[in-house]
C-alpha cells in the first residue's frame, strides 16, 4: 500500500482522497478549507498542516484544484513550491481539469529536475467521484502511466493513457466540446419538435432507435420529465455545472487557436453556454441549456 498526499479536496477531490483511504493507502490530506481536511480525516485519512506537510516523503502526490494558475503555483511558482520538497521517487498525478499548455510546461519544469508530473483529468462528475466510477484521461510515459494506474483504479473504473505530457488535458476538453455541441443540438431539435407540437418523450424514442442518436438522448434527457434522476427532472439541480462547462469550452477553445484548428460548432456551443451563464444560470446543471431555446 502507498503513501499519498492529496492536496484540494473539493467535491471531487474530497470523495476521490476518501477512496483512496478505503483502497487501503495511507492519504495524508490538504485543503485551504479545514472542514474539507476533517472530512477526509472522519473516513480514515490524515489531515496535513500544509501541503508541503502533505507532499513531503510520499510515494504518490494527487492534486485536485480548480485552474491552472492554482497547480503551477503549487508545484512550481507560489511561495512554497513542492518541485523543491518531493521526494525524486514521488508521482505527481494532477488531476484537475487545466489547460494543456500549463499542464505541458509543469511537467518539463519537473522533468528538469528529475520529477515525475503526469496530467489526469477525469469525467464522470461529482457522482462518479463518490462512486469511485470516474474515466480518468493520463497524459504521461508508459512507464508513469503503469505506475499510476493501480492509484487511479481506486478511484476510476476505465483509466485512459491518452498521450505524452498535456494529451490527458487534450482529450478531456476534446471530449467536453463535444459534449457541448451534443447537448446544445439536442436541446435545439427537442424544442423544434415541442414547438411543432410533439410529445418530446415520443420525438426522443423515435430518435434514440435513429441515427440521431447520442448520449444526451441516452442518459441526459435535457426536456423536464422525460427521464427519472437526471437533473431535468430536478429543476436542473446537481449534474454538471454550467459555470464548469463554460470554463471547459474555455480549454478547448484556447487549444482550438494555439492549433489554428477551426471549430466553429464549438464555437456556438460555448456562446450559447457564455449567454446561459450571462443570464445568471451558472449554477444550473449544463442540461439546462434548453431554457435558452424556450426563452427565446
Ligand atoms: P471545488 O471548488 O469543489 O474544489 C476545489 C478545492 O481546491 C477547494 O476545496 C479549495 O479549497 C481547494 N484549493 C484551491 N486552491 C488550493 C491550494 N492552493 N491548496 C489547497 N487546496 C486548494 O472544485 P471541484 O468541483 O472539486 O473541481 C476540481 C477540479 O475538477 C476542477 O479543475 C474541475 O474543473 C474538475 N472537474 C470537476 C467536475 C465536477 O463535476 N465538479 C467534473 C470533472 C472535473
């Protein structure tokens, strides 16, 4: 069993150091909030004082914070990096969701030095994390990745080695662009259909068994009552925050110009999304979407 220090223990990072614990690892765990740390400390871990305290003589680092100016600052820039206290033989798996290119330059910085950085972010959500169900997309060497593995399965159940350095980050913004683009489409389509007078439980059969099929249909009905426990059926409480899906249009877009690569369906998904959270639904579940089609 291993030694892990977790640093950032949100509603993701909280349940997923809390995982670790049951998988049997020795978790010595930080948060910039004290309530946060005595969670994980109620379910078995250890609380650190600081994440050097965290970080210092462990086999594994787990991070979980919100952008990429938080995990260049802890590892490289801010007051006390933890580049100059990890041990040489120390992983560091982040598994925020940050652009690539900090991701990239965080792990050439460690690389420098003889540290092992690697990129792993998830999907699957607050639900996924406490279930420890999560896909986790790891960018790294095979040889970092095999290391990371057996940590990441105490956490995830389908763990991804998507690339090198940053190709963890690639994909998961890849795949949150097109999760835009498929919840945006389908909204617009459900709506035409109501406006048109259909049933849009009908009209969503009828395209689940055609080729307008996809896992919004599937899994995430954004139409109110359509589908059982999904938030559209909870006044578009839990799930997948807007403000979340707007900051991962965000990356992706960032990486679309860096590559010149164009994606103009991107593009609308995430006006859509900046219009949605404009108009002061941030905090919805990123299904909600189809309010904008109705409101219009
Ligand atoms: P959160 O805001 O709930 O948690 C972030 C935690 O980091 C907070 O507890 C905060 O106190 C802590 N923190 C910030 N700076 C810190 C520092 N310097 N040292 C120690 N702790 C620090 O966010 P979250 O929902 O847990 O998301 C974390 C990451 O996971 C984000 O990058 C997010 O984009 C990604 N993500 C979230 C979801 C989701 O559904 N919430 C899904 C997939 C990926």
């Amino acid at each position: 069993m291993a030694t892990i220090g977790f640093i950032g223990l949100g509603n993701m990072g909280g349940p997923m150091a809390i995982n670790l614990v049951k998988g049997g690892h020795t978790v010595k765990a930080f948060d910039l909030s004290t309530d946060a740390i005595a969670r994980v400390v109620d379910a078995g871990g250890q609380g650190a004082d600081t994440a050097i305290a965290a970080a210092t003589d462990v086999d594994f680092v787990v991070s979980m914070l919100p952008a990429g100016k938080h995990v260049e600052g802890l590892y490289l820039t801010g007051d006390a990096p933890l580049f100059d206290v990890v041990r040489k033989d120390t992983l560091i798996i982040d598994s925020s969701t940050i652009d690539a290119a900090t991701a990239q330059r965080v792990a050439a910085a460690g690389a420098e030095r003889g540290i092992d950085f690697i990129d792993a972010p998830v999907s699957g959500g607050v639900g996924g994390a406490v279930a420890g169900t999560l896909a986790f997309m790891t960018g790294g060497s095979d040889a970092q990745f095999a290391k990371a593995k057996p940590i990441l399965e105490c956490m995830g159940k389908n763990i991804f080695h998507a690339g090198d350095a940053g190709a963890g980050q690639i994909a998961k913004a890849c795949n949150n662009m097109m999760l835009a683009i498929l919840m945006s489409g389908t909204a617009e389509v459900l709506n035409m259909g109501m406006k048109n007078g259909m049933d849009p439980a009908v009209l969503s059969e009828i395209m689940k068994q055609s080729s307008g099929n996809n896992w919004a249909l599937q899994v995430y009905n954004p139409v109110p009552g359509v589908m059982e426990g999904v938030p559209s059926s909870n006044d578009y409480q839990g799930g997948f925050q807007v403000d979340l899906m707007f900051k991962d249009l965000g990356l992706a877009a960032d990486l679309s110009h860096a590559s010149a690569s164009p994606t103009p369906m991107g593009m609308s998904a995430k006006s859509l999304y900046a219009l949605h959270k404009a108009n002061g639904n941030g905090g919805l579940d990123f299904s909600s979407i189809l309010r904008m089609y109705q409101d219009s």
